[in-house]
C-alpha cells in the first residue's frame, strides 16, 4: 500500500476573465503541489480569494486544471474524462460550505445518503437503507428511522452537515475534501462536528484536505497546515510548529490578526493594504506589497517553498527567525 | 433567526386542504370551478333535459331563438335546440382538446426543457431559437394556421395547440433547470459519481416540477381560449355537436337581434373554465413562491 | 441616567407557523463611551434587539411591549417622522454585508453627502461633498474615491466606506453589526481598530453585534450574552471571559476553538430551542448540565451580582442576598 493517497504536484488553474472590459487571466491557483498520506489531515488555510476552494474543486475534479499532476493512489487523475472518472469518484468525495445547498431539497436525507451505494452497484435500496441507518446513528441523527424520512428543511444547520458527511463517508472513501464544513454551524455545536470527522477518519483511516479560513479551526484538526496566499502555498508545518513558529510575514499577520481569549493583548504583525489581484500579480514574490520585510529581492525573484526547518516549508527569502511565543 | 421547520412539500389531496398556506383560497376556488365543470360534462347525459342538438321545441318556434324559460332556463337557439343542454354537452370537446393537449406539451416539452438547460450546448441553441420563434409567433393565429392545414377534428385542435405551449412549457422548465444546475446538490451529486440521467430524474426535476404545475395551471387557461377561438372558427367539431366555442360562433349572428342568451352562456362557461385555471395557476405559484423562498 | 435604556423590550416575528418570540423581557442599559457588544448564536435575538432600537426591524418584526429611552425619550413611542432625526445623527448603523446597504448603481460620495444634506448638517451640496470626502480619509480611504461606486471597491474598503458615512452624521451611538463577518481576519482586525479609534476621538459609544465572542473580548468593555431571545449573562469583558458564571457562555467559551490554548473544546450538547414554542422555565435548561428541577419549571430572572448580571437559578440565593 502507498503511504501517499494523495499527491498534487504544480497544479495550476488559470481562469478567462473579463475585468473593466478587458479579457484577463485570473490565476485561481498557480503552482500548487502537496502531498497527504492516508489518514492524515492536511488543513488548507488562506481568505478569500486565495486559490484554497478552487484547489479543492480541483483535486476532486469538479473542475479540470490547466495543468499539473493530481495522482490519487498513484493514478493521474488530472486529465481523466469524466466517464472514467465517474468509478473512482466513490473513492474521494467531497463535504461543501453549506449545508443547505448541498442536498436536494426534496430527496428525504435517508435517500440521499443511501443513494451513492446503489448508483455505484455496491448494494439494491434495501441493503442501502441499513448502511444509511447505521450512518445517521453514527452520525448522531437519531432516532435514525425518523431521520431517514425527513426532508433537509425539517433539519438544522448542524443537523444537515451531518447527513452531508454521513453521505460523503457511505462509500468509505480514502480521501475526503472539507470545503468550509463548519463555516456555517453554530459555535456551539461546531466541535462535535469536528469530533465527528475526526473518529470517521480514526475509524476509517480517511485522509482529508480540510480546506478553511478559519486557522484556530484548523490547528485543532490538523495535522499540518498549509497557508495559501492568492494561489501558492507560502508555508506548510505541523499544526503546532505553524503556529508557534509561522515563519513566513504573511503566516505571522495571519496568525496574529486572529482574535483570541487566550492570548489578547497579543501584538499583530504589520501587514499593509489588499490582497493582491490575481488578474494582475506583482513581479517577484507576490507578497511583496504587502510585506513589511520586503527587499529588492522580494521585487525581482519569486521564491520558491524550500524546507526552512525539519519539515517546515516556507517560500520567503527572509523567513522570520524566531518562534511567535514559545510552546508551552 | 429559529430553526427552519419545514412540512415535506408535497400536493396530496389531503395535505392541501389542511395545511395554512398562501393562495390556499385561489387554488382551492380554481380546483372546485374545474372540477364542477368536469363533473356537469361527464354526467351531462344523465342531467341534461334534453338530447342536445334535436329539436325540443314546436315546430312553430323554430327559427326563432327562445329566450331563458322555466323549460329552457338558458333559452333555446334558432334550430329549437335547448341551451342549457348544450352548455352541459359543450365541455366535452374543450376538455378533451386541453387535456390532451397538455399531455403532449408537457410529454414534449418538459424533456426538452430538462436536457437543453441541462447540458446547454450546441443543442440547447438549437432548441432555444427554435422555441423562442415559435414563442414569439401569435399564439391563435398559428393555432388557426396550423389547425386549417390539419383539418378540423378535435385531435388535430389538440396537436396545434400542443405547437403552440410546447414553447412555454420548455422555456420555463429550461430556465428553472438552469438555476437548479448551478446550484451545490448538483455539484455534490456529480461529485458522487452519479451518473447524469439519475442527476436530472433524480435531483433536477422533482425540484423543476413545481414550475411545471404552475405552467400548467397558467398555460391551460390560454389554451383554453385558444381552443375556443379554434371552435369559433370550426376548427374542432362541426355542428350541430355541442361545443361552446362553435355556440358562440353560430350565436354570434342572433346577437344584434337581442338574442343574448345563446352568446352569453356559452362565453361565461369559457371565461369560468379558463377562470378556474387560472386560479389554481395563480394559486400554485404563491404557494410555491414562499417555500422556495428562504 | 443612561445613555441608553432598554426597559422589560419584548419582540416577535409572527410566522405562519406560530410566533417567534425574538427578544424576551430584555433590560439593558448603555452608558456612553462604552464598547457594548451582544454576542450570540444565529437565533438568538441579538440582531433582532440591535435592529429595535431604532426600529429597523425587517418586517413582520414588531416591538410588542417595552420602552427604549435614549436620553429620556422612549424612541419605541415616537412617531415615524421623529424618529428618522435620531436615525443617522444620534444612532448609527452599520451591518454585516456592506455591499446591499450601497447602492450600486451611484457613487459612493452620493450617498454619503445625501446623508449630510438629509440631515442638515452640510449647507450645501459643495459642502457635502467635502465633508464627505474628510469622512473618507478619516476611515483611510482617499478622497479620490468619492467618485467610486462600489463595486470598484474591496469588501474591507466597503466597510469603511459605510463606516464614514455613518461617523460623519458624527452620532453619538455607533450600532454595529456583525460588521466584519464577512471579511477576512487580516481584514477584520484592521476594521476593528478603526472603530476602535473612532470611537475614542468622537466620544462614541459602540454596540457591537457578534457571534464571535473571542472578537468581542478583545475589544469591548462589555459583553452580553443571548440565547433564545433572553439576555442570560452581563459583565465586564475581562471578567465574563475569565470567570463566565452562566453555564451558556461557559459551554460558548468552551466551544471556541483558539490559536493560543491547548484546550480541547466540546460542543453543548443538544440544539437551540424552537422559538414559536419556547421551553417552559429557562430557555437552556434542555441542553444545560447543570439543570435542575426549578429551571424546568421557572425561569430565572436577571439577577445582579457586584456589578454583572446573570439570568441562571444557580446563583439564586446570592442574589436574593442582596
């Protein structure tokens, strides 16, 4: 068995656009490689606009990359037509945003997450339903009988991102893509969410790319992170070290523009001015603008993600050398 | 804001009388009107005084249209033919004609609409300006047009009307295919592997179906006066069958000499038959307008 | 007295499907220069009482009973027109989505010399403008940008675009809310320091909405915590978020994740109440560990201890102490 299920390797995707009547190219994501063993969560953090939802679309093929490698278990799948596809797709699947959009409004959510069994031919309706019961009381949507016949109106928000995962892990996937899944659940009910993608993970060795923008989130699940900035990962590290250690400007700003009761009268790294445009990225290190530390080389060379510490990977001429505040 | 509980949307029979909703009133009051006139055509046999195109008159009478009596609450026309018979009889022809019609449009329409803006293309173009010319025609002159090249009989009214709301039927479904396409369930199913004549029966239209029972609702009662205008032009039965349409035609000339009673019944069961359409039409679309809304 | 006096406020949204009870019997009061911020969950009335004081409420809203007394006058009793005088020049707003409270289709120093000019308080349309374009610089946006619409701007920029239109009527209430939830952190914290700073050079008093209480307890000088429409717990920040007496805000504090504590968090178990039928007694007694049999049965009121209030049976007898 590979310990890679997951290898992406220079994924590029350049969208036409047409901005203020000129035809442009929008670099959604523009040379993005990573690599996620089995089981392993890998947490994709960046704002909005970075590339991190387009990159997700992308290594489940919703959308096809302008170029690159995505080789799921050792198959290319990068440029797959669809129709070959279509089988392995029950091996990765994917958890949206919203949860209210994600399931056919009037499909009874039992259905819904039976359905995939039957469509792939791996049981008739009968031997799905119970798959799907056993799922929703795994899930925590019990009774599971009632839940079965409820249509998504009748749930809550939370409630319905529970079907969604139930629906995603039927099929026992190797690799799950988390778009935003807890974006829109309730604070309060947030962690058991999180819980529960964790122990499907635990229980089925799933590997996942958590794709959020929130970072607290994502140190709590993560094994590593990964920080994007309009369409590059600029800094990938374990969780922890991420955190204590960011070492790229803009993982440091990042980091320390989120609140925190922990830690409050925390001092933030400079940043300045908006996210660059991705019809029109700046010459050199495309944070350059932005960054306090920035240098002639900044302007002129791109720099590429080297290991700056043992597994800690930066893409800065001048990483910041020492920790944010020492891990206790 | 609270949790959003919701009734599974469903159109038993049971579940719309019980449930508070709006346009309850409108849809409630069109299903009664069209289920009243179904019902008087289907028994007009066993209510109607008399034979509806034989003479019940005396000869004496004849040529002479009668006006509304205690024996001819609607009047008689000038064969001596009663009226109200005729009102009873002449829903047959309409009914039959719109319910087929509506069969085939929808037959013909709703798939056309679900694949085109589903797979957009060069095939949805096609389509697209096809539908969009037939679309802009003037709906009773090309009925009319293509029902005189036909011949007159019900079936050929039923297949020129169908010409004519084809078009409606596959414009609305097709746009509501598109906003649904787009939408995240799709996406998700795609992203499950399915395969996509399970997505569109299985996801894209039971959420299209609801535009589709107000389009029918809307479209019937146009095809209702169409259909009437197609009678008036002798273009589904020929005389003397009952049909309010051609009674309308044939009543037309007695008019002008105070004979009203042989247009006005005719015209008034028209309107009350497109009326109840319309209604549950209108009804529908309210309903159905709040509970997508969120 | 208060600046700001929010007295027995009851608000309803009445639905097909019954009444939702929004905002119950809620006291609040605001001093002025103080940094108010109501934090809650979606459903918890927090915007809904926000959106009362001035009584913007998104129809079928409506204030039920109650009285909101800014300096003495009750604003829940003013007429229409009166009220639009306070609207703007005395209490602000700003909201979550700055994109639809724009107008997209004119530019964005129209509509904010519109405000002055409607207001009284430029002569002129000349002088509208100017004051419009200081406004502009004040948040940090050039005066250049006047002529902008405001697609043409980033959704941060927008932000401090309704921010300078809502400074420049220079009120004495700024109500926000949720007003950097649509933007990014780095966004976000740029946001919250110009309120910040504006608040202090034009002595305003801030009533922040959020659900995020790790943002509010960074900046605000007080928190207060809602659910299901009632207000359960109000304190000083340090204090609610180092010693939260409610067992709600404990579990919410317990739920949020942060960056700087190793803590496991935990979901409250269960799912907020239905509002059209509300559970007899206190609201969170369904999903509450520490319930027991009064809480089923009564509901608790707000008691006042040492200069917090908490809505919780647990610190009964202390309050009857008092």
């Amino acid at each position: 068995m590979r310990r890679e299920i997951v290898v992406v390797e220079d994924l590029y995707k350049y969208f036409n656009v047409v901005k203020a009547g000129k035809r442009r190219v929008l670099k959604a994501v523009d040379g993005v490689s990573f690599k996620l063993r089995r089981g392993e969560i890998l947490g994709l953090v960046g704002e909005s606009g970075s590339g991190k939802t387009t990159v997700g679309r992308l290594v489940t093929r919703l959308l096809k990359p302008t170029r690159g490698r995505i080789l799921f278990d050792g198959i290319d799948i990068a440029e797959m037509p669809e129709k070959r596809l279509r089988p392995l797709r029950r091996r990765f699947q994917m958890v949206f945003q919203d949860p209210y959009a994600s399931l056919n409004p009037r499909m009874p959510i039992g259905k819904a997450i039976a359905e995939p069994l039957v469509v792939h031919g791996l049981a008739g309706w009968e031997e799905a339903k119970r798959r799907a019961l056993e799922l929703l009381e795994k899930v925590g949507l019990t009774p599971a009988e009632d839940f079965y016949n409820r249509l998504p109106s009748q749930l809550s928000g939370g409630q319905r991102q529970r079907a969604v995962i139930a629906r995603a892990v039927i099929l026992e996937p190797d690799f799950i893509v988390a778009d935003e899944p807890v974006s829109m659940v309730d604070v309060s009910m947030r962690a058991s969410i999180l819980d529960l993608l964790v122990k499907l993970r635990r229980e089925l060795g799933t590997a996942m790319l958590f794709i959020t923008h929130d970072l607290a989130v994502a140190k709590m699940i993560s094994d590593r992170i990964a920080v994007m900035y309009v369409g590059k990962i600029v800094e990938e590290a374990p969780s922890d070290e991420l955190v204590a250690h960011p070492m790229h400007p803009y993982t440091r700003a990042l980091i320390t523009s989120v609140p925190s009761i922990a830690w409050r009268n925390r001092r933030r790294f400079p940043i300045k001015g908006d996210i660059a445009d991705p019809t029109s990225l700046p010459m050199g290190c495309r944070y350059h603008p932005r960054c306090p530390l920035a240098r002639d080389k900044c302007r002129r060379e791109e720099p590429a993600l080297a290991e700056a510490r043992p597994g800690h990977l930066v893409a800065c001429h001048y990483p910041v050398g020492e920790p944010l505040k020492p891990l206790r | 804001m609270a949790r959003i509980v919701g009734r599974p949307i469903g159109f038993s029979l049971a579940g719309m009388l019980r449930g508070r909703y709006p346009g309850k009133k409108m849809m409630l009051t069109g299903i009664f009107i069209i289920l009243f006139i179904i019902m008087i055509s289907i028994l007009a046999p066993y209510i109607s005084p008399y034979p509806p195109a034989q003479r019940s008159v005396p000869i004496s009478q004849l040529g002479t249209p009668q006006p509304p009596s205690w024996k001819h609450p609607m009047g008689t026309n000038n064969l001596g033919y009663d009226m109200f018979s005729r009102i009873l009889y002449g829903g047959r022809v309409i009914l039959y004609v719109v319910a087929l019609a509506a069969a085939i449009s929808l037959g013909i329409g709703v798939p056309l609409g679900l694949v085109s803006g589903f797979y957009a293309g060069k095939l949805d173009r096609i389509l697209s300006v096809t539908m969009d010319s037939i679309y802009a025609f003037p709906g009773i002159i090309l009925a009319i047009a293509i029902a005189s090249v036909l011949g007159p009989s019900p079936k050929n009214a039923a297949i020129s009307l169908s010409v004519v709301y084809i078009p409606t039927y596959y414009r609305m479904v097709r746009g509501k295919t598109l906003e649904i396409k787009e939408m995240l369930f799709i996406e998700a199913a795609k992203s499950l592997g399915l395969p996509d004549r399970i997505t569109l029966l299985r996801h894209v239209l039971p959420n299209v179906a609801p535009i589709i029972l107000v389009v029918f609702g809307l479209g019937s009662t146009d095809a209702i006066l169409t259909e009437a205008g197609l009678s008036f032009f002798g273009l589904t039965v020929t005389y003397p069958k009952p049909d309010w349409g051609l009674d309308l035609y044939m009543g037309k000339d007695y008019f002008l000499s105070g004979a009203w009673w042989l247009v006005f019944f005719p015209g008034l069961m028209i309107t009350l038959l497109a009326l109840g359409f319309a209604l549950l039409g209108e009804g529908l679309a309210e309903k159905l307008e709040i509970r997508t809304e969120r | 007295m208060a600046l700001l006096e929010i007295r027995g406020l009851n608000v309803e949204y009445p639905t097909l499907s019954g009444i939702v009870r929004a905002v119950v019997d809620a006291n609040l009061e605001v001093e002025g220069g103080e940094w108010v911020s109501i934090v809650g969950e979606s459903g918890s009335g927090k915007s809904t009482l926000a959106y009362s004081i001035t009584r913007l409420l998104p129809p079928p809203g409506r204030i039920r009973s109650g009285s909101i007394l800014y300096r003495g006058v009750d604003l829940v009793k003013l007429p229409e027109r009166e009220l639009r005088k306070y609207r703007g020049p005395e209490i602000g707003m700003i909201f979550q989505d700055p994109m639809t409270s724009l107008d997209p289709v004119r530019t964005i120093g129209d509509q904010i010399a519109e405000a002055l000019l409607e207001h009284g308080i430029a002569k002129d349309k000349a002088e509208a403008y100017s004051l419009a374009g200081d406004a502009l610089e004040e948040v940090g946006i050039p005066r250049n940008r006047l002529k902008s619409y405001p697609h043409q701007l980033s959704g941060g920029q927008r932000q401090r675009v309704l921010i300078a239109g809502a400074v420049a009527l220079n009120p004495r209430i700024l109500i926000a809310d949720e007003p950097t939830t649509a933007l990014d952190v780095v966004v976000q914290a740029k946001i919250m320091d110009l309120l910040e700073e504006l608040k202090e050079k034009h002595d305003m008093t801030i009533i922040f909405i959020t659900h995020d209480i790790a943002l509010a307890a960074e900046r605000s000088t007080r928190i207060v915590v809602m659910y299901a429409g009632h207000i359960m717990e109000d304190a000083p920040a340090e204090q609610l978020v180092e010693n939260p007496l409610h067992p709600y805000t404990q579990g919410l504090l317990n739920a949020t994740p942060d960056l700087w504590s190793d803590k496991r968090i935990e979901s409250i178990p269960g799912y907020p109440p239905d509002l059209r039928r509300p559970p007899p007694g206190c609201p969170f007694h369904p999903r509450c560990p520490r319930a027991w049999g009064l809480c089923r049965s009564e509901k608790p009121a707000l008691l006042d201890l040492n200069g917090r209030r908490v809505a919780c049976h647990l610190y009964r007898r202390e309050g009857a102490g008092r």
